[in-house]
C-alpha cells in the first residue's frame, strides 16, 4: 500500500482529485506471482480511477514489491503532462508513447510519473509527489476600438475568475510554446495569442479581439464533378515554436461540414493568429493551402479538385 501527498511544485499547496494508477514494470520478477498479471492484456485504467488524492493532497494506492511505476492524472490543462518522464528514458517503448511497464502506460495521459522501489515483505510505502503547472501571466483584453471587453472566452470557455478585462492564466514553461484563444462570441471577436517560453514576471499582455473570419470553397473530382455531401473538416494546427521551446499544442479537429449539392463549404469564426488546415476525408486529402485570416475576411479558395485514392 503506497501512502503519500501531492503537491503542487510551485506554491507547495496540496491538489486534490488527482487520480492514481500504478504499472509494475515488465522487468518486475513479482508481477507474475499476482493474477492480475498473469495473463496477457493492456488495461488503459487498471485502477478504474479508484484512488485520488483528497482535499489535503494525501492519497493512498494499491502496488506490489519491486519496480513500478505510480502516475498521477490530474483534468485540468495547464498542468502539463509526462512530468518525471526525463528520469524514465530506458523505459520508453520504442515507437510508441507508452513505458515498459504491464497495462497500457501513456506518458502523455499522466501529469506525474514516478519510479518506485518497494522491497519485498514492505507492507507500507510513503511516496511525496510535486505536479508543476507552469507560470502565471496575465493578459488583459481589449476590443477593437481599444476599450476593454468582458464578457470573453479562453479556449471555449468563460474566465470566471477574470477582473475586469483582466485574466490570469497558468500553464506556462520555460521550455514550451503554448497558443491559447480568446474569443467573443456575442461581438463575433476573437485572437489566438502564443507564447513561447516565460515571459519577464509581472508582465501584462495586451490582447486586441479583431473580427473573426470565414474560409470557403468548393470540393470537386479531377473531372469537375461536385462532391456532393463530402465531408470536410478543418484542423486547428500547433503554431510551431522554437529548437529550445518546441510547441505543446497538437493538431485538433475544430469542425466539420457536408458539402452542399454543388460541392461548396464554409467555415466560420476564424480568429487572427490561428492557423489551420483543411482535410477531405474523401481521399484523404490535405488541401494545400494553410488558412490564416485577417479580420474580418473571407478566404475563396475557389473549386479545389480532390484527386482519387491510389488503391
């Protein structure tokens, strides 16, 4: 039975609802004398999220002597994930984000990732464990016309612990780059803002929301053919960073649409600073162009001919 506390690395307060699963290695000569690793399987969840840490941080979870592995799960998005991972690197499957361990260990599922030695016989284990969730900045919004503006989202949701036009967001590291959107919906406003790395402290940025934008066109076969009813969907892409501050952000899928009869679509709400890419699931066909508004545009990108799927 491990027992410990979690904690946050920065302000050394507790976290609670941090959820626990535990992975003996592969190379761990105990697993196989438990029934649960004795047949072949890869559990995503093994412990059905049974265990998380409670008000005060502390938690308890079920292990077995020798190597393990204890991660540590935590639903909110400016923790980043696979913290510990830097000590974990001769138990990186290849070619996979997974570790050498039984069951499905996804580095990029847990924000805290730990290695454990338990010695035979030990019925106990105290572990302390520290979740980092990056540096704080805040940005203060304002609309087109320089006024402040409330009333925003921040990637699809309310601030409601904004002041004024004022926010506060974490999730900031000095290794990373890191894109978040700013959007009014009401106002058809919005702004994608990237960071790289951490900004000087005390620092406020100043966010201008701009006219969101609009792309459209037409899908079509190589014979002119409209595709009718094809759909389409656009990707949000990672704004790329730098050698030293690669991005944390990943390609997502923002919406998607049916072609109408004669084969056009559109897509709006499109803020300044994003970028994005188009995709025909029909032959599985990237469009070439990469979609960046001004505010307030509509980009035609005209009949765009979707070649055949090679067999």
């Amino acid at each position: 039975l491990f027992r410990g506390k979690v904690t946050d690395q920065r302000t050394g307060k507790p976290i609670p609802n941090v959820r626990f699963d535990y992975f003996p290695l592969r190379s761990n000569e105990n697993a196989t004398n438990y029934l649960r690793y004795q047949t072949p399987g890869n559990a995503v969840q093994p412990m059905h999220q049974r265990f998380k840490s409670a008000e005060d941080g502390s938690f308890t979870l079920l292990g077995i002597p020798g190597k393990g592995i204890i991660a540590g799960q935590l639903r909110n998005p400016d923790y980043r994930t696979g913290a510990g991972l830097e000590e974990l690197k001769d138990l990186i499957s290849k070619n996979t984000k997974t570790l050498k361990t039984y069951d499905y260990c996804s580095y990029t599922d847990y924000q805290i990732l730990k290695l454990v030695t338990v010695p035979l016989g030990e019925k106990e284990f105290d572990v302390e464990l520290q979740i980092d969730r990056g540096a704080s900045i805040q940005f203060e919004v304002f609309g087109p016309d320089g006024k402040p503006l409330t009333g925003y989202t921040i990637n699809g949701r309310p601030d409601t612990k904004a002041k004024g036009n004022v926010s506060t967001r974490d999730g900031f590291y000095e290794n990373q780059t890191h894109t978040i959107y700013f959007q009014h919906p009401g106002l058809n406003l919005g702004r994608a803002v990237t960071i790289t790395g951490v900004p000087e402290a005390g620092l406020i940025h100043k966010v201008q929301l701009e006219p969101l934008g609009s792309v459209k066109g037409q899908l079509a076969t190589e014979k002119d053919v409209p595709l009718t009813g094809s759909k389409i969907e656009l990707l949000r892409r990672a704004i790329p960073g730098t050698d030293a501050a690669p991005t944390r952000d990943v390609l997502r899928l923002e919406k998607s649409f049916r072609c109408k009869q004669d084969g056009s679509f559109e897509f709006h709400d499109l803020p300044v600073g994003a970028e994005y890419t188009l995709y025909s699931v029909l032959g599985h066909f990237y469009l070439p162009e990469q979609i960046k508004v001004k505010p307030g545009e509509t980009i035609d990108l005209g009949v765009i001919q979707v070649p055949e799927k090679k067999q």
